[in-house]
C-alpha cells in the first residue's frame, strides 16, 4: 500500500492509508528525542518548502521534519519572489521542475492549490494547506495525539469548535476521524457553519455547552479575527461570553475532556489560558507529534516502506 | 448584388412560428424566404441542397453571448464569434455590451454593426449598456444606442444593484420598445463566491453563492416590471426558485421573458469537482433539483429561451487556481447539440419545441427578424442532422478560445448547413 503520488487531502485517503501514516509516525516520534536528530532516510533529495501564506509553525515544522530525515530544502515564501511579481502558479510549478526537485510542500490562500499543483508536475506534492479546503498534516497529527491519549480513534467522540466554515483544519479533522471510525460533531455559530455540513456525517452541537456534554475530546479552532469584518460574527467578547472554551464550562462536563487546539491561539477569545494550560490541554504534544506525522509523510511518499520505518527511524 | 437562389428539398421543415411540421421544400430568394410547401418548382438558377432526412428551420438565435471585441481580440473577435456563431447553427446572436471599452454610445454599437458586416458571417446584433461604462450610476443614451443598432440594453457580467436605476430604465426603454435583460445577483450574498454554495462547496472549501442571491434580484425585477409596465428579460436563470418566481410573475401576466443556458439544464455543482475551471461561471452550476426546474420551465414555457453565455477566455486565464479563474465558458458550438442530446433525445421538448426555444422565441422577445420560414420574411434557415453522432473536439471549434466543459462529450445532432440572407455562410465539410 502507498500514498500515491501526492497528498492532497485526507478526503481522498483510505482508512489504511490513514493508519499507514500514523503507524509510520510512531518510530519518527523517536527520532527528536534524541541528542543527535537525524536519520538519513531522505538523503539526497530536494524539497521545496513553497510558503505563499504566512506560517510560522507549519513551516518550521515541515522544516524540522525534512532536515531530520537529511533531505536538502529551500525554502520559498511569496514575498520577495517571482510569486510577489505576478508569476502564475503553474509558471513558479514549471520553474522548479526544471530545478529537478523531488518534493514540495506548498501552503496557499486557494482552495485546491495543492491539487492544482500536483496535477502539472512529477514531484511529489504535500498540501501544508490550501484555502479553506484541507491541512492534512495537521489533521493527521491531531489524530495522532488523540491516539496517544485514547489508544484508539474509533467510538471517540471528538468535537470541532469554531469557525468551521473557513477552516481548513475542520474539514482534514472531519474526513480523517470519520474513515477511522470516530464520531464527529461540529460546534459554532450558525454563521460560522458551512452549508450542508450534516450530510458530512457530523453532529452539529449548536451550543458549546452540548459540545462539552456529548464529547470526549475538543479540537478549538483558532479564530481569525477578520471574520468580524466579514460580518460573520458581532464581537471577539460575545464570542468568548457564547463560545469560549472556559474552565467553568468544562466544570459540568460529565468527564474530563482533552483539549486540543491548532494554534496560534487567541487566549480569551475562543480559549482561555487556564484551559489551555490546564492538565487536559494536548496543545504542546501535538505541536512535538507534528514533526513526526510530517516525517512520515514526506518517508512514504518518496517511496520509503512502512517496514523499514523502523530502522530508518533508528528505533530498536 | 445578385445571388443565386437556394432550393432546400425534402427535408423537415419545422416553422414554430406558423405551426408547420411538415416534410417539403424551401426557396430562398434575394436573401428572402420566397416560398415554403411540399413540391415546391426549383428555378433553373438555384443552388439545391438535398435535406432528406434533416431538419429545416429558420436560424439559431442566441440573445446573449460574449464577443469580446473591442477589447479583448485574443480570445474572440465579432468576426470569429459569428463565425462560430455559424457553425453552431446561429444565424444571429446578440453581443453584451461589457467589451473595453464599454458599449454604451452610439459609437461602439455602430463599431460591432460594421465589424458583424464586414465579417459576413450570423448576424450580430449589439446590446447596450444600461449604464454608462456599466457603471450603475447614469442611464446611457437608449435612444441613441436603438438608433445605431442596438436590440436591448444591459449591464450582463454586474447586476444593476440599485433598484432606482433598474426603475427608470425599464420605464425609459418602453420609448424605444426594447427589453430590459438583466444579470440577477446580489452583490452582497454573492460577493467572493466561486461556485453554487452547497455541499460541493462546503467539500472543496470554496466560497459559494447561495440560489438567494439570484433569486433576490429575479423578484426584484418582477416587481419593478409590474410597477413601470416595463419589459424585463431576466438572464441565464439558474435556480428553482427563479423558476417558480417567473411562473407566478408570468401567471399574473407581467412583461417578463427569461433565458437559460445549455450547461444549466446539463450539469450540476459536481462538474466543479477537482477543481475544474471550465466548470466556473456565473451563475454558477447549481443543484440537481434545479437543474430538473430549468428543464422543466423550458418545457412548459416559463423559460422562453435557450441562450449560450458564450464567454471567452484565454486557455492560461483557466489555467490557474479556481478562486483566481474568470467566470465563464464558450457554448456557440455545443448549444445546439446539447439541447437535442439532453432536451429532445431525452424526452423533455419534441423538435418544433426546441426550435421556438431557440429561434422562433428570441426573435419574438427581442423583435428581430428572422425566427419564422413565412415567405418574405429574412432568409435565415438552418440545416440541422438531429441524429448524426458526434464527439465535442474544442480543438476544432472556430471560435478562438476553448473553454468548455464539454470537450470529450458524445453529443447527437448538429447543425449541417447554416444560411443568413439566403446565403450559406456556414457548410459543415462531409
């Protein structure tokens, strides 16, 4: 079993080819544990790490991943290149295929960017998220961390908080959980709800406290502050007064709920610091399973096999 | 200038206009229809073309497509668009005035008068502007526009956002007797939208335009045409909703005529998967529910014609990611095939149906000639092969651009031969 040639998504992936990558993640977590970080899995390959979105984690983190395993990277953010002077996608595609590159790894403002891009070269394409459709790492890695916590994926019940309609971590989160067997619900204001969304298979919670009461785990999504302009939402303090994830509202939960969130955090607005900080927070494990589920992903796609995961992790 | 009369044996004549259904000949004559029946005698001098077996009907007439002249000669100019016009089946096809610059002056329209004429090929009528530059502020000179040679006005490719202006237009054109054709959208349900909002759009993460936003305005516009007495002619009508508004407007018998594409009544939301931009237009392709109301408001009237919206567009302007691609896809040379493959083929419209759909009734709505084989009346006939298979090849297509959704499609039925004041200006090689 492979991944094909690019990953674009998780919609696209099989149940296996999810499992795949987490089980591949395993023995990589390893690997930044150690004093000396790196395996040579990925010597002697050339990744491109095209940025035309700000990114400070993703980035730094597809970043670590790829000099973990050895490979040689560059790294391209829109400002400043030939992007900034009006040079098309498929041209800046073509430019570096010409550089004979084994990979890129591109983040962009469009929806379907990563795919787009895949479909016009031969290098291996990983979506590091495109527009409000997919950020499959973070999806993956979110994933990898429930697991960590739970031992298992299926029957959990996770819920998405938050802007669901412009986020791109809500629709990897929904597609991965569900193929591997989780319950999904999605909570928020019905402005931040995309059309149809229930005929993805998820529960919509239309209050965070329904959200608390039916799950097993939160996954709170940032809130990008422009969506006030946007006029989808009042203000920043309504939201955190109707949806902030607060200590007093965990209070009443039947159990105690993991919190994950995918940074960078708003601390007051859709989380507040002592949730975030708190005993049940996963936010700073997921950053650390980032680098591994990104490892195992550029491992798989260059052709690397599951079974000498372990020994190209290094692991005994 | 003398010209060689036409003599079309033995074919199906099918005259909407008239009610005729009738296998028979046809004579053309100094660029007239002179007669029409079964065993017509050919003059000596005529030019015969055998049509045994095919359809014959007055001329294709599509009330809206893009030319893209003056402005944008790299994607079509009047002289390719009526080519392709004619080889779609068009004898005549009416230009939206959004050229660069904009046709809201006696000038631009007299400009595409003499490049249709000089071309020679279907006919070109000009719309103009409602508004100058299209600007929605300040209504153009109609007078002057109708003086020229336009057929209508409109602002297609913007809405007329402020129902002031879609008021005084509708009441000042009533002077001049031509439609009001109006884009429906609002600007604010609609702004940043990529595609239908639907399920689609909540997968592929793209913004959509919810059915409202057309909707809104198509209710807008039937009040304002109740109000002034005006005649509104809504365009490329996409949704349920818009269907049933015209049905109750139409019941209530305001002036209002409507028009609806090709890739309406044959695709849905899910043409856009993969991020296709040839799949990109607006109004943008809707859900299944509506793509069945637009066929069955072709069948039983509401909608009164089929139009193209043929938009040209450079092949790099597709080529890019879908938020940044333009609206818009060429449908000159598929239209007529679609709507005998998906329309008559399929069982909705009989052929005569078709035929007022597309000749017989826009030429009523928008008082032009042709529409009718009446003898006397304007010697435009199309020759139609209704059953010959064929496969959409956009690499063959005349017009300069390539932008279809269809490339690839089996389709039935095309046009054969294509004549305009009893000329061939269209003869399909084979």
């Amino acid at each position: 079993m492979s991944l094909g040639k690019d990953l674009v998504g998780l919609e696209p992936l099989s149940a296996e080819q999810i499992r795949l990558i987490l089980d591949t993640a395993e023995p990589f977590k390893e690997v930044s544990e150690r004093p000396i970080k790196k395996v040579p899995a990925l010597r002697g390959k050339t990744i491109v790490n095209l940025f035309f979105e700000a990114s400070t984690r993703t980035r730094i983190s597809f970043e670590f991943a790829e000099k973990r395993l050895s490979a040689d990277t560059v790294n391209v953010a829109s400002a400043g290149s030939s992007v900034s002077k009006g040079e098309t996608l498929v041209d800046t595609a073509r430019n570096l295929e010409a550089m004979r590159i084994d990979m890129v790894v591109i983040r962009h403002g469009a929806s379907g960017a990563a795919q787009f891009l895949g479909q016009r070269i031969r290098s291996n394409v990983i979506n590091a998220g495109d527009g409000k459709h997919e950020h499959p790492t973070q999806g993956l890695l979110d994933m990898l961390t429930l697991r960590d916590r739970f031992k298992r994926i299926e029957g959990l019940k996770v819920a998405i908080c938050g802007d669901i309609l412009h986020s791109r971590v809500a629709r990897s989160n929904i597609w991965g959980l569900l193929k591997l067997g989780a319950e999904v619900g999605v909570c928020g204001p019905a402005s931040l709800l995309p059309r149809n969304v229930h005929e993805l298979g998820v529960t919509v919670l239309p209050r965070i406290e329904d959200a608390i009461q039916w799950a097993d785990a939160l996954n709170v999504l940032r809130l990008q502050l422009e969506r006030m302009q946007g006029g989808f939402l009042p203000s920043l303090r309504e939201y955190n007064r109707v949806f902030g994830v607060t200590s007093d509202r965990l209070a009443k939960a039947p159990k105690d709920l993991l919190i994950l969130h995918p940074g960078p955090m708003n601390r007051g607005v859709e989380i507040d610091s002592d949730v975030a900080d708190g005993p049940h927070s996963v936010i700073l494990p997921q950053v650390t399973n980032g680098v591994a589920i990104r490892m195992a992903v550029l491992y798989l796609l260059a052709g690397g096999s599951p079974d000498w995961a372990h020994q190209a992790g290094g692991a005994e | 200038m003398t010209m060689r009369p036409i003599f079309i044996r033995g074919g199906r004549v099918i005259d909407p206009s008239r009610g005729t259904d009738a296998t028979g000949d046809l004579l053309l004559r100094n660029g007239k229809i002179e007669a029409q029946g079964p065993g017509l005698g050919r003059p000596d001098d005529a030019e015969i073309i055998e049509a045994a077996g095919r359809v014959v009907a007055p001329g294709l007439i599509d009330l809206h497509v893009h030319l893209r002249e003056p402005g944008q000669e790299d994607v079509e100019t009047v002289a390719t668009g009526a080519m392709a016009a004619a080889a779609g089946g068009f004898s005549a096809v009416c230009a939206m005035p959004n050229t660069d610059p904009v046709t809201d002056n006696q000038a631009a329209v007299g400009f595409i008068v003499s490049q249709a004429q000089r071309a020679g090929k279907a006919r070109v009528y000009p719309i103009g502007a409602i508004s100058l530059g299209q600007q929605g502020q300040q209504l153009a000179e109609f007078g002057e526009l109708v003086g020229a040679g336009a057929v209508a006005v409109s602002d297609d490719g913007k809405p007329v956002v402020s129902s002031h202006l879609m008021r005084t237009a509708l009441e000042y054109a009533r002077t001049f007797g031509i439609p009001v054709a109006d884009h429906c959208e609002d600007p604010t349900l609609a702004a940043g939208g990529a595609m239908h909002e639907g399920l689609v759009s909540t997968r592929l993460g793209l913004k959509g335009v919810p059915a409202a936003a057309e909707e809104i305005m198509v209710a807008r516009d039937i009040v304002l045409a109740e109000l002034t007495g005006g005649h509104v002619h809504l365009c490329h009508m996409s949704t349920r909703g818009s269907v049933e508004l015209i049905r109750r407007a139409k019941d209530k018998g305001l002036r209002v005529t409507a028009e609806a594409c090709p890739h309406h009544f044959t695709l849905t939301h899910e043409a856009a998967e993969g991020y296709n931009t040839n799949a990109k237009m607006n109004p943008p392709l809707r859900e299944p529910e509506d793509r069945e109301a637009i066929r069955q408001g072709l069948r039983d009237g509401t909608i009164d014609v089929i139009c193209t919206d043929h938009a040209p567009h450079h092949y790099d302007a597709k080529e890019r990611e879908f938020d940044d691609a333009p609206n818009g896809i060429i449908g000159l040379e598929t239209a007529l095939g679609l709507g005998l493959t998906e329309l008559v083929h399929g069982g909705l419209l009989d052929l005569p149906t078709l035929v007022a759909r597309m000749s017989t009734m826009p030429a009523k709505i928008f008082r032009l000639p042709g529409g009718t084989l009446a003898p006397g009346s304007a010697g435009d006939v199309v020759i139609i092969d209704p059953d010959v298979p064929w496969t959409v090849d956009p690499m063959a297509f005349y017009s300069k651009s390539r932008n279809t959704p269809f490339g690839g499609r089996h389709l039935r039925g095309r046009a054969d031969v294509t004549i305009v004041r009893g000329q061939v200006v269209f003869r399909r090689a084979g």
